[in-house]
C-alpha cells in the first residue's frame, strides 16, 4: 500500500481521535466553570429595601390602630374631601385633622378600597406601551415581596394600583393601567405572596400624581395599606 493511501486510511480514525478530544476539552470546561444559569441575565440593583417596604407599612399599620382622639383624625375620603383646604399646586396631599390642623397622625382612607392613602411607590418601570415589567422593576419588586412578608405584616392586605400619564386616549390608558397593575400583582404571587392578600385596580390617568398630567411621573404602580377593620 502506498504512503497516500495509507494516510486516506488513517484519516477516518484521526478524526474520530480528534472528535474525542474535543469533547473531552469541552466537559472539563464546564466542569470547570460555574453554574450561572439560576441567577437573572441582567441583574439589577433595587431602588429600595426590603427593610425600607417593611417599616413603612408596620408605621401605618401602628397608627391606624390607634384610638381616635385629639393627635389622630381619620377621614374616609378623597384627599381633596378630606382636606378641602389644600393648595392647588400641591394636589390635595396635605392632610389635616378634624379641627382644621396640620397632623402627620391624619390618616385619609379611601371609600372605594379602604385603603390608607399612604401609598409606597413601587418604583415600577415598564417598556414603552407595554406592561412587560423591566428588570429594574423586577428588582425592586423582589424586595417589595420580601418586605410585605414580614412575619409583623402577615395578616395586612394591600392594593396594587395601576396608574397611567394623559398621553393617549382615556379608555386606551385605562386598559394600560389595568394591564400593568395585573403584571405586578402577578409578579408578586410568583414571588410567594399570596393572592389573598393583594387587591388590583387601576386608575388610568383620573388619579394624577402631579398637575401635568403628561408628566412621566403619573406612569406609576403603586401599593397602600388596606385599613383592619
């Protein structure tokens, strides 16, 4: 046999060889490397705390087991019904208790939810026209989750509140605000808090943070304390 043919000969079993090799290489690689696939592809950091959700929540939740008296007032309302006097360019957020004076102890509830209008900004960001949640707001949502499930808050429920800006046409924005309250609601009972606890609605552009109602901050999801009965 020639030496041309002899090497035709072998060359089926050099590359079988090869094919080895590589495959060997390729396991100990991975092997080798750590395993990264259970943590998020593009982690965040989170805009607040679990600590920080928590202590909000247990404040509210100590003043509104407080007996009514001359350093509380409680008023089942809108802000404005509540405190009729408040300047325009502040959008009713001042409370005031029952005899006409300013008081960090006056809770303003609201008579459709009964929750405590005390809202925590979830700090939610979403793509454009979309209620996919970002992964900034996924971050801040896990510590969100972790913060509403303090053994101290077991028992307390919440509303999830979906808000949109004026851009767009008013039943547009109220289906966006529904859809993104929805989201966030759903994120949170994937994360292990109970459906039990959370309430969503959604609010379109009618409940407006600042005056301009195009302004990007009215593009919110927020959560508030629903008042123990």
């Amino acid at each position: 046999m020639t030496l041309f043919a002899t090497s035709l000969a072998q060359a089926p079993a050099v590359r079988s060889g090869l094919r080895r090799s590589l495959l060997a290489a390729s396991i100990s690689l991975a092997t080798a490397l750590p395993i990264v696939g259970s943590a998020p592809a593009f982690a965040q950091d989170a805009t607040y705390s679990a600590d920080e959700v928590s202590k909000h929540f247990k404040q509210l939740k100590t003043r509104s087991l407080k007996p009514a008296g001359g350093t509380r007032a409680l008023c089942i309302g809108t802000r404005d019904e509540c405190n009729p006097n408040a300047k325009p360019n502040e959008g009713g957020q001042v409370a005031v208790s029952k005899d006409g004076g300013e008081t960090e102890q006056t809770l303003v509830v609201d008579p459709e939810t009964n929750a405590i209008d005390a809202a925590f900004n979830l700090l939610v960001s979403f793509e454009y026209a979309s209620a996919r949640l970002s992964p900034s707001a996924q971050a801040n949502l896990r510590e969100f989750a972790k913060g509403i499930n303090d053994p101290d808050l077991a028992k307390a429920t919440f509303v999830i509140e979906g808000h949109t800006d004026g851009i767009g046409s008013a039943s547009y924005n109220q289906r966006l605000s529904e859809d993104r309250a929805q989201a966030v609601t759903q994120f949170l009972v994937n994360l292990g808090v109970s459906r039990a606890r959370l309430k969503t609605v959604a609010y379109g552009e009618t409940r407006p943070k600042v005056a301009d109602v195009n302004d990007p901050a009215n593009r919110r999801v927020e959560s508030k304390l629903v008042l123990e009965q």
